[in-house]
C-alpha cells in the first residue's frame, strides 16, 4: 500500500490547513504520513486550535470565542460536540468525559477529539459562526476583554468593535499573526476594573481620557510562565478605531526582533525588556501611520473583578454572573445555559477570565435564580468556589504533573471546612490558582495564593507536593512571591487554611498575605492518605519544578 502524500507543510497559513483537514476527508490519525504525525503536523494543528493530549491519537480542541462573546446557538453547538465527541478514548475509563473547560482567555476547550471528527466539528462550528483558527500555536491568541463589555453602565465605552477589528488581523493577514517567535496576547477593556487582568498580556489596551476624548493608554511586556513581567506603559494613548493600527505595529516589532531561535526566551516581554519600553514605544508609534499623543488620564481602578452576582445592565434588564466550579462545564449544563439565555434573557452570554459565564438581558431574575442549573452555578457562590482557578492539567495536558482540578475541588471542601464561616465576609475577592506545571496556564503569579505542582522527596518514595507562592495582584502591580517549595499537599493545604483562617478572623488583611513570607511554614508534613503509595516510590518521568519535557500519564496523581 503506497504512503500518503503528507497533508501539512511548514508554509500553510491556518486557513490552508483547515481546509487540507477537511478536504481529506475523515481520516484516522494513525494512517496520515508520519511527517503529518510529527513536529510539523502538531505545529500546523495548533494554528486551527487542535492540540495533542497525554493520549496517543485524542486531541484538545480550543475554540476561539473573542471577547468570550456567544449566542443560546452557539452554545447549543458547543453542547452538541461535547456530547457527541467528547467521550472516553478506549482503554482510559474511569476519566472524566463530556465536558467543556472554559479557560483564562474566554475561550472553550473539548477534549477526547479524534483527528476523523474535526470535519464535521468545524461543519458544525461554520454554521453558527464559531472558528478555532490561531486558537493555539505561535500566533495571535483569542482577544480578551471584559466580559460584560456594552451592558456595564460603569464602562467609559463599549470595546467590542475593536475587538472584531483586531480579530479581522488575524483573519485577513495570517502572515502576519501565524508565523511569530512565541504566542501573543492582546486583552482590550474600557471597564474601570482589571477584570482582563490587563498587565499579564503582550500588549494591553485599558480606559483613559486625553483632552476630553475617551480611548486607550497602551501597556505592552506582559506575561507569566518561566520569566513573569507585568507590562508596562508605553506612554501612547489612542482612540478606540486606531488599537488595532497599534496591535499590527507591535506584531511587526516582534516579528522583526523577536527570538525565533531560543524558545524559553522568545516571547513579546522578553524583547520588551531586552529594548526597553521606550524603545518598544518608539518602534510602534513609527509604525503608525499617525501622531499618537502620551498616555491620558488613567479611568482604571486596577482592582480585581470577576462580574459574578447580579447586577443592573445599560437597558435597564440585568446581567448575572455565574461561578462556574473549576471552569467545566457539561454538555447538559451548556445545553441548560442555552435555554436559559433564551428564556430569562436576551439570548447571550458572555465567558470570563476567571472561568465562568454571564447571562445577559435577564428581565425576571427571581425566574432564573429559581431555574435548578443554579444550584450549581451559583450567582453568589462562597469565596472558595468562587476563588479557585485551575488550569486543564493532568489527565489531559501532557506537559503536568497532578491533575489539578480534582485538587482543586479538595481545597475547596478543605477550606469550607476548616475556615471560621463567620469571617468568610473577609475572604471576598480571594484568588486561589493552581497550575499543573511551570507553564502558569491559571495565571498563578497574579493570586493572592499561588500553587504549583511538583513532586517532592521523603526518603526513597516521591509524592504530590505543591510549590505555594503568596502576594500577587496583577493591578497592584505586584506579583505572588514563592514561599515553600516542595510542600506535601495535605501540608501545603493547612498552612493555607492556617492563612485564610487568620484573614477570616480579621487577625490578617488579604492583600498582606506576602507580609507572611517569613513565618509561614504550613502545618503537618505528610502528603493526604495515600499519595506516597500511588506514587509506587518511582518520580515519573517530567518536568518536576524546573523541566519542560511531557510528563507521563498522571490519572495516579489524582487526590481521593
């Protein structure tokens, strides 16, 4: 039998792969080239949002939802692929299936895919206007903005214009936004919170006005992982229609600087850095094609904001926000939160940065606060439920340690436990991240308690342990400060309940919590029962604190 002709090269722009995918027909992963099924394939995927998972032949899809903006349609197409194809590869029973993740970027991610589906996937997607191109890979992310963009009468305008036009620089010059050294993140807000968490991002766009003309001061250097920086101002204001001249000025800079060469120091803050922000202001602004002033008036509060709860839209209806538990969702449940849009409100909703919804246009809120799919996703859920980010992780991510969702539902029940109810008033805002490796997918640095996955060392037997970093706050600006490394998790858990209890009973402020670098050491030493002994007394193979090589499957590392 000949051999396939390969379906990818390294020069197809995302549209070019999607449609070699799809004009190919349903074919199975294990009969494409094998070029196809190497480091040029998995990198051509990643432009149309197909990401291999831990499991040989299963793939992570991320949809791209700019601004995290859906209709009831879209979501009950989302719904009908997670059900569909989001099921059990043969063999890993026992995990979980049929769910959608939201993610930190207001996207949606489906896993369990298989490489046949992806045709009728994007058919499906076509028909409701939904898209996964440059959802992954060395390009332009998803744009972000806050989530209750033109229903928030607190925001100086609405910027979800702009976010169409940057997006349309990713449709319409995909030479430009496809082919760069590292991702690219752009986040654009006229909300007076920090809700997009505007400084983790490469080039940030916040409120402001100059000369009594409202637009955007300009940030740029932003990100997290190996090397975090928060962006800095490049003194540049403009006008809402002229952002998206600014974002392909910044995409030419990094185009023609960047660091094609050197993975682990090629993103966008390094080049900052590297220039400077002046420098970096200048390259832009000569790219301009206009006279763009200094920065204005800052409209930006920079407090952290989540929009959970209900509040009062610019039409006189509401908007309700809902928590989400660790950001997953079921395909019954986004089935229900179609319905819901439908019947209580305006037929829209909106995905946040902290991994929940937002249901827009809701006349009668008694009617949908009375609706069973709020038992779970509450509008006023406790501090735990509503502070706890965690990133996709084990089994799925082939690059962590722990499964980090399941910890993170073990915290939660932990500190609902343990934390004096009565001081839980105090604990308003609170931000628990965990990442499941180095790579801080759940924005780590930027919570008050930052946890990270690692394996840890008692005699001759590993077990799960927990890197725990304290202080961030992205709009203070000040990033989370690494306090214990190597924590056995039960250890790791105390002495964070030990800290929130303290807030709870007022004896400590939240946003001082890197105040208590010195003292804080975490009660106990043993890891929860059980987790020494799942771990055979063998350190799997990974990336431990430090490394980036994928780790092998982790569903042993799952708390009970």
């Amino acid at each position: 039998m000949a051999m396939r002709e390969p379906l990818f090269h390294p020069e197809q722009v995302p549209d070019e792969v999607m449609a070699a995918i799809v004009g190919a027909g349903p074919l199975h992963w294990e009969v494409l080239h094998p070029s196809d099924r190497g480091t040029v394939g998995n990198a051509r995927l990643r432009l149309v949002g197909v990401y291999d998972d831990r499991f040989e032949g299963t793939f992570m899809l991320r949809t791209r939802i700019p601004g995290g903006r859906l209709t009831a349609d879209q979501v009950d197409v989302l719904a009908g692929v997670v059900r569909d194809f989001s099921v059990h590869a043969e063999g890993v029973q026992g995990e979980p299936d049929q769910f959608g993740e939201v993610t930190t970027r207001q996207d949606v991610q489906i896993h369990w895919i298989r490489f046949e589906q992806l045709p009728e996937i994007w058919r499906r997607y076509g028909a409701v206007g939904l898209g996964s191109l440059q959802a992954c890979g060395n390009s332009m992310r998803n744009i972000t903005c806050c989530p209750v963009d033109g229903v928030d009468p607190q925001a100086a305008f609405e910027v979800g214009p702009v976010v169409d036009a940057v997006g349309a620089i990713a449709r319409d010059e995909p030479r430009l936004t496809a082919f760069l050294p590292r991702k690219f993140k752009v986040a654009l807000s006229a909300c007076p919170t920090d809700c997009v968490v505007a400084r983790i991002h490469c080039v940030a766009f916040t409120p402001a006005r100059r000369d009594g003309t409202l637009g955007f001061n300009v940030h740029a250097g932003g990100g997290l992982s190996d090397y975090p920086r928060l962006a800095t101002a490049l003194d540049l204001f403009v006008e809402p229609d002229q952002a998206p001249a600014v974002v392909r000025a910044a995409l030419a800079v990094y185009a023609e600087h960047g660091d094609y060469e050197r993975p682990s120091i090629n993103r966008f803050r390094a080049l900052v850095h590297q220039l400077g922000t002046e420098r970096v202001a200048a390259e832009v602004r000569n790219r301009l094609g206009f006279a763009a002033p200094a920065a204005g008036e800052d409209l930006t509060t920079w407090r952290s904001e989540d929009h959970i709860g209900v509040h009062r839209d610019t039409k006189g209806t509401s908007y309700l926000g809902l928590c989400v538990p660790l950001g997953r969702l079921s395909a019954d449940e986004l089935f229900e939160l179609a319905r819901c849009a439908r019947a209580h409100g305006d037929g829209r909703l909106r995905l946040t940065q902290r991994q929940n919804v937002i249901l827009t246009g809701v006349a009668d809120v008694d009617a949908l606060l009375a609706e069973p799919l709020l038992e779970r996703l509450k509008p006023q859920p406790d501090p735990f439920e509503r502070g706890v980010v965690a990133c996709t992780s084990a089994p799925f991510c082939k690059f962590a340690i722990l499964a980090m969702k399941p910890y993170g539902q073990t915290l939660i029940d932990h500190l609902r436990a343990e934390v004096p109810q009565a001081g839980w008033g105090r604990l308003q805002g609170l931000r628990i991240h965990m990442s499941g490796c180095k790579a801080s997918c759940a924005q780590v640095p930027t919570a008050h308690i930052g946890i990270r996955a690692t394996m840890g060392k008692d005699g001759e037997d590993y077990y799960d342990g927990f890197d725990v970093a304290l202080g961030g706050d992205a709009g203070a600006p000040r990033l989370a400060r690494w306090a214990r490394g190597d924590v056995p998790t039960g250890a790791a858990f105390d002495g964070i309940t030990s800290l929130l209890a303290k807030v709870a009973r007022g004896e400590l402020a939240l946003d001082a919590l890197s105040e208590t670098l010195a003292p804080w050491t975490g009660v106990g030493t043993a890891p929860y029962p059980g987790e020494a002994a799942r771990t055979g007394g063998q350190r799997p193979d990974g990336p431990g604190r430090g490394g980036s090589s994928p780790a092998t499957p982790a569903r042993r590392a799952t708390p009970r």
